[in-house]
C-alpha cells in the first residue's frame, strides 16, 4: 500500500526551491547566445542549485534521474557509463552525444564512452542539454545532439563529506575567487566502495575507488584581454562483475555466476592542461583561442593491456554580437592517437584520428522573429601503424543547422530547426583485424549521417516552465555492431537506412509554497528501413536497446525554510535487448523502476542530508542477448553526509 502511494504522488513531477519565481534560463555555451524562451533548439538548463538538491554521488546519477539522458553502467563499469539520447540505443548512442566540458570535447577516439564519472558534481555551475542540433559546433557525432558542462567560477567556498551502506565513503570541495581583475578556482572529489556484488566464489566485491581535481585561472591584464588557463587530473580503479544467466540473475543478482570468465579490473587515469586568450575589440567584436593537451592511460590488469591516449586540441574563433545580428566562425582542431602496448592478446600499434574543421553560425533577431543558420565542414584522417602495417585514409564531411523561433508573448514561443549532421567511425570500427592479426581498414564502415527535424513550444511563467518538442530523424548508414550468432560473420558495419521519431514533454512547476513538481517525459521509435546482413532482412525491426518511454519525476516537498523532502521516480519500457537485431530473442531487455527519496536540512552555513536510492529494491539490468544480463541500481542503497558553505 505505501509503494501505491508514493507512486501514486509521482504521476506528474521534478524538483524546485522555495519561493522561486521561474525565468527564462540563459544559454551561455553554444557559440550564439540567447535564452530558452528564444531558443531555435529544444534545450534542457540545469542549474548548480538542482544539482545540489539531488544530492548524487556522480554526475550520471544526476542524468539519469532528473534529465531526458539515458546512462547504464557500460558492461556493469559504473564509472564509464555509455549514454543516449533521443532513440540511438544504449550501445551506441553515445557515440552521437558530443559531450563538452566548459567548451572542450570530452569524447574518445574509440569505443571508450566518454569518462563523466571524472566531473565532480559540486563543480559544476550548469548542465545545457541541446538535443538534435549542435554539429556546427560540436562537430563529428553531434546527432542526438550536445551535452555543454560549464564548472564554476565564482566566490562559493564549500566541503561536502558523506557515508554510507557498503562501505561507500567520499568527500568533494570548491574553493572559488572572482573579482574584477582575477577569477581561481579549484575543486576535487574522491570516493571509494567495498562494492555491491561478488566477483568470485570467495565472496569478494567489485571494489571500486575514484579521485579528482582541477584547478582554473583567468586574469585580465588590461580591459580588453583575458588570459586563462587550467589543469585538472583523474585517477579510477574498478573492478566491475560479468554478465549473469536469467537464472543466476532470478536467484541472486549479487553472486559473481558461473557462466562467464569472471571480473574485470581497470584502472584509468587522466591529466590535462589548457590555455586560452580572448581579445574584446569592443562591446560587439572579440577574438578566442584556446589549446589544451590531454594523456590517458587506460590499464585493464585482468588482461595485461595498456593503452596511452595523447589528445591535442585548438580552437580559434572570431565572435560579433550587437541587437539584430550575431556571427561566429573560426578553426576547430583535435588530434587523437592511442598507442596500444603489446600483450598476449595483441602486438603493439599507434592509431590516430585527426579532424580539421571550420564553421560559421549567425543568428537574426528583429521583432519577435529569431533566425538561427550555420554550417561546418570537416576532414577526418585515420592513420595505423603496427610491425606490419602502415595505413592511412581521409573523409570529408559537412554539416549544417538552420532554425527559426518566433516569440507569441512575453511567455510562449514555437520553433522549428532542421539539422544535417554526421558521425565519422571511431578508431575501433574503422580498423579491421583477422584470426592472424592482420589490419585491414573496414571497408562495410561509412561515415553516418542524420536529417533531423523539430518542432516545439515553450511556455515560460513565474510559477510554471513547459516546454515539448515533435522530432523526426532520416538516418543513412547508422553505424552498429553486427553479432552473428556463430561469431563468424560478426563485424561493424552499417544500417542502410533508419528512422526514428518522437517527442519530449518538460514541465516545472510551483504549486504553492511548500509543493512543487515537475515531469521529464520522452517518447520515442527507432526503426530499421533497410537493412541485410547474413541473409537476414532486418527491414521494419525496431533497433534494438531502445525503450519507448522514458520518464523521470520528482515531487518536493519544503515545510518549512530549513527542510526539504525530494521524492523521484524513474521508469524506463521494456525494450530489445541490445544484440537483437531480429528482434527475436527470448528475453527481452526488462522495464527500468528505481523510487529515490532524500531529505536535507539546511540552516545558515550548514547543510545535512541523506538519500536512500532504490527505495523498494527494484532488481534492474542490462540484457546484451539471451541469458547476458548485467545488473545494475538492483539494489537498496543509502548515503548521509553533510556540506558546509563558507
């Protein structure tokens, strides 16, 4: 009865502070700024201040409970998780989610989901969901669309310490200064866990531990010159559980099972440093350049294998902004090379992909009319070199947006964008390797490319914030992996033709002053058109790893200024598991169901808080294909902790 209850509450809901009167939100990270209510795009905007309220221990956790993202442990790893976004499946949907992080790409040159276990959540000043728009300046793989990460720089001092079940213990800090000549900041993160399931017969845990830092810069010599730089480092050790039968998961989803070969570790490790210069010749026109250089090193014991990551990027832009009309165009940059080290599994190999790219986007503003066009076009250079190979080979690749808003009042508007965007193959898929170790370039691999078109409408009051979106995606040459059932045939390759559409409900709202809820709502169809592999048509087959409906909810509850009750639900459809592309497995990918409910107290300078997750012991998982199922948020969790602001 009390599960009835609570949900029966969650019909409709999201969080929001007391005594909040709702504005249109600016978007500060795309190259054309503006604001949600005059957005060409549909743009989710999250705040420091709901982050806060969430009280997550990582930033997937926040995405997956409170935005339309999707985030599932990538093979039971719970500090990469792979992501997706309007209907591309959860294998490979990542790879059409450019994600940035205070405007610098955090994406891998191969099939490594990007690493946003390593942002801690307390440094972070706002989340800019764009979904289908944003190649122009995103680039390569901007189909579902852009996730924007911008991290603070103001004057917040706090400390953050919490514990809980399983032995979980982390702590996070940001120190911040700004003023009118000198802006510091510096924020960092660790946390560690005995684990949640067992590895083996002994009774082991998949242990898991992280830490981070970052420090940034930026002063201003003169008026018209900013100077900035930073350096941030992240170092994880996990070790993740295999897959379980259907009837080891039934049984106990925490055993290790028998049918696999065991555990994984990893460990992962990272260190960047960047630089930037920005001149303003005056209130309309200024010039940017930033630089940053990245080393990973990505450490699996379990199988001897090491690989280096050297990443190097530029990105060179001349903005011009007055009341009517805006522009930016500029170079963008990136080189990306792996060396892989040898092994028993492997010889040793330097692979690359580099892109070069220009782009221009302008924005027109007159009466209640806003014209958003733009355009970027790319090269794309795959280089491998092995003891026994030496190869290399080249694409180009254009992009483009186009979008209209046009504003009904001072609260509402409509818009329309078109986007034509593109995704190159990652190094993984476009090398291929035999039985003997011979390298190939995959010739069944072609760049991807998307048509996507949108339609939406925003209401905007100082009580409620609505917000939906239709879209409709033509995709040619969709990229995936191809599992034969033999595993003779398997190999990437491409879908002929596919299609998916859709639609998005966002809704916030202040009911009183002690209430208040919100809805994040998607709707989606993904559908394969033409497609053969193996003798097999996959014509008219749903892509697999795609729920149909996706919702998050949270209703808040304020008694009084101090205290704060938060109740969320998640729910995601069942779907196909990700391998069935005939959609003719036995078992199918399970609904997703977790209730959250956290509490906080807050009064002057000190906050305490707790968060129980999974508050009814809904077992969830990841099915690859039959008897393939890799558990995950299967169980009851808690944390408590306090924050101190001073």
């Amino acid at each position: 009865m009390k599960k009835k209850i609570l949900l029966s509450l969650l019909a409709s809901t999201i969080l929001v502070a007391q005594d909040i009167e709702l504005k249109p939100l600016q978007i500060t990270s795309t190259a054309i700024q503006t604001d949600e209510l005059k957005s060409t795009d549909a743009v989710e905007i999250y705040t420091s201040e709901d982050i806060q309220k969430a009280h997550v221990q990582n930033l997937y956790e926040f995405l997956n409970q409170q935005t339309s993202v999707i985030a599932m442990p990538s093979y039971g790893n719970p500090f990469s998780q792979k992501l997706d976004m309007r209907g591309y499946g959860i294998e490979d949907g990542y790879q059409n989610i450019i994600v940035t992080l205070d405007g610098r790409k955090i994406n891998n040159i191969d099939m490594i989901a990007p690493l946003l276990g390593s942002i801690s959540p307390s440094s972070i000043e706002k989340i800019e969901i764009i979904k289908s728009g944003g190649i122009v300046i995103g680039g390569d793989g901007a189909n579902a669309g852009v996730i924007n990460i911008t991290t603070k720089k103001n004057n917040d001092k706090e400390l953050s310490l919490y514990g809980g079940s399983y032995k979980t213990f982390g702590g996070a800090f940001y120190l911040g200064h700004s003023d009118d000549k000198l802006s510091l900041s510096a924020s960092g993160e660790a946390q560690k866990s005995d684990g949640i399931r067992h590895i083996n017969s002994g009774k082991e845990r998949d242990e898991k531990k992280l830490s981070t830092a970052a420090f940034n810069v930026a002063y201003l010599p003169i008026d018209k010159v900013e100077l900035r730089a930073g350096a941030a480092t992240a170092r994880v050790d996990v070790i993740y559980a295999n897959y379980l039968t259907l009837d080891e998961y039934n049984e106990d989803v925490k055993q290790a099972g028998n049918s696999n070969w065991g555990a994984t570790e990893q460990k992962f490790d990272t260190d960047a440093i960047n630089a930037g210069v920005s001149y303003y010749a005056n209130q309309k026109l200024s010039l940017h350049a930033d630089a940053r250089h990245e080393e990973k090193r990505s450490t699996y014991i379990t199988y001897s294998s090491i690989a280096d990551y050297d990443y190097d990027s530029a990105k060179l832009s001349v903005d011009f902004k007055d009341d009517f009309f805006s522009i930016s165009f500029g170079v963008d940059m990136f080189e990306g090379k792996r060396d892989s080290h040898a092994s028993s599994y492997a010889i040793a190999s330097d692979t690359s992909k580099e892109n070069l790219a220009s782009f221009v986007m302008s924005n027109f503003n007159f009466d209640n009319h806003s014209i958003k066009a733009g355009a970027r076009v790319e090269a794309v250079e795959y280089r491998y070199d092995d003891a026994f190979n030496n190869l290399k080979d080249d694409y180009s690749l254009f992009g483009a947006e186009l979008g209209y808003n046009y504003t009904l009042d001072k609260k509402s508007s409509v818009f329309l964008n078109y986007a034509h965007a593109y995704q190159a193959p990652d190094i993984d898929r476009f090398f291929n390797k035999d039985w003997l170790g011979n390298v190939s370039f995959n010739g069944f691999i072609d760049p991807m490319k998307t048509d996507s078109f949108t339609l939406g409408y925003n209401n905007i009051t100082s009580k409620n914030k609505f917000k939906t979106s239709l879209f409709y995606v033509e995709l040619k040459d969709e990229i995936y992996y191809y599992t034969d059932p033999s595993y003779i045939s398997s190999k990437n390759t491409n879908i002929d033709k596919s299609h998916k559409y859709g639609f998005d409900v966002y809704d916030k709202f202040i009911i009183s002053e002690i209430f208040n809820l919100a809805l994040n709502y998607n709707y989606v169809k993904a559908k394969i058109d033409e497609e053969m592999q193996n003798g097999k048509n996959y014509a008219g087959k749903n892509l697999p790893g795609v729920s149909n409906h996706n919702a998050k909810a949270t209703l808040s509850y304020l008694p009084t200024s101090c205290i704060a009750f938060a109740l969320t639900q998640s729910y995601r459809s069942k779907a196909y598991a990700a391998n069935d592309f005939e959609n003719n497995f036995a078992q199918k990918q399970d609904a997703y169901t977790s209730t959250d409910i956290s509490v906080a107290y807050t009064k002057d300078t000190l906050e305490l808080f707790a968060k129980i997750n999974n508050l009814f012991n809904q077992k969830n998982g990841l099915w690859i294909e039959d008897n393939a199922i890799y558990p995950l948020d299967f169980t009851t969790t808690a944390i408590a902790g306090l924050k101190l602001k001073f």
